[in-house]
C-alpha cells in the first residue's frame, strides 16, 4: 500500500458542517440587507471557494460585491464560533476509517474550500490534523474543480495522480480529480445526489462508510 495517497473533501465528506454554513451565510445577506438563498442552493454550492460561491449566489452583481459578501460570511461564521454554535461532526465512522488508513499505509490529504485556519481548527477539533501529510485549501489555490489542489497534494505525497484517489461529496471533488488524472470515488452522505456524481464521472460511488472501505481496499 505504500506510495497511496487518498485526498478526501472536508465539508460533506469528513465533517456534516451545513448547519455551520447555511447559519453564516442566512446571516451575512441579513446583515447586508438581502434576502438570503434557500439552504437547497446552499448546499449546492459547499466546497467552491467564498469569492466563488458570491458569484454563484449573486450572478448579477459585481465582483466589489462578491468580495464584500465573501468578507461578511468569513465574519458571520467568527461570530457563530464566539458564540459556541460552530458544530462540525465528523461523519459516524469516518476517525476509525482514517486511522485504519493510516495503519495501512495510506498518505492522506484533504482539499478543500476551507481556509487555513478553518480547515485546522475543524482537524484539531477532532484530533485528526496528525494523519494527513498534505492540506490544501482556498486561501492558496483557485476554486474547485480547478485541480490545483490535487497537484500540489501529490507533489507533497510524492506520489504520481494514478496512485491517488479524490474521495468527496459534490461534482466539483470529482471533476478536480478527474482533471488531476487521479481516481475518484463519491459518497453519498453529503451535498449533492448520487446521480450527479455519477453523471460527473466518478469512477466509484460509496453508499456507506464501509462500502467506501472495501472501495479503498480494492484501490491497493
């Protein structure tokens, strides 16, 4: 197994952080005095970068303003945390997954739209920022699916794409892996169905957290 690097999403594939999300969003527009968007659309657009997803939400304004509302959420989200409602649960199963992993010998990254200090903050919270040898996030790649992320975790891993896998919840994971050349494999406990993943190309689907073991144990 040495020489196997598995980079997961973080938001809908380790963590279930919606609430967090649609909370800081809903009260950035208040704040900005907007109606906010239905948590169905933002749910749609986890895991794209802040300045991104403004640009997905408000189509019709200027990027001035994607920059203002993505400034606005990063201080909703602060205030949520002050106030002791940030809740971030790793999915049911995923920390002993993650260790048997890395008993293995698996490398294990993380992509993801977080920023730095969010992303550690969410793996210290768990005590699981130990197991993984590459990071990458929004604050120093272009959004997903852009598979900058994917080419800067290899290169830490020293590892080549087709011996990674992109393991995440939405169709932006699945075509930055599939742009990276790595395989990926979708799971459906987070933001976007099944058939979209599928739809997207992705060479597996994990149904559960075991289903996605035994795809993990095919991939040596």
């Amino acid at each position: 197994m040495k020489g196997k690097l598995a980079i997961f999403d973080c938001d809908g594939t380790l963590v279930d952080s919606q609430a967090n999300i649609c909370l800081a969003m809903e009260y950035a527009f208040e704040q900005a005095g907007m109606n906010p968007p239905s948590r169905h659309a933002i749910r749609r657009i986890v895991g794209l970068s802040l300045v991104e997803i403004m640009r997905v939400l408000l189509p019709d304004s200027d990027a001035s303003l994607h920059a203002e509302m993505a400034d606005r959420y990063r201080s909703s989200y602060l205030i949520l945390r002050n106030n002791g409602l940030e809740h971030e649960p790793l999915y049911d199963g995923m920390a002993a997954l993650l260790a048997s992993m890395d008993e293995s010998g698996w490398l294990l990254g993380v992509a993801t739209g977080k920023s730095d200090r969010g992303l550690e903050r969410c793996l210290d919270h768990h005590a699981i920022k130990g197991l993984f040898v590459t990071m990458q996030t929004a604050d120093r790649h272009p959004s997903k699916p852009h598979p900058s992320m994917v080419y800067q975790a290899l290169a830490d891993a020293g590892v080549k794409a087709q011996q990674a896998v992109v393991i995440g919840d939405t169709v932006y994971d699945i075509h930055m892996g599939r742009a990276a050349g790595t395989r990926t494999i979708g799971v459906n406990w987070g933001y976007h169905p099944v058939e979209e993943l599928r739809e997207a190309g992705a060479d597996a689907i994990a149904e559960s957290m075991d289903e996605l073991a035994a795809l993990l144990g095919e991939f040596a």
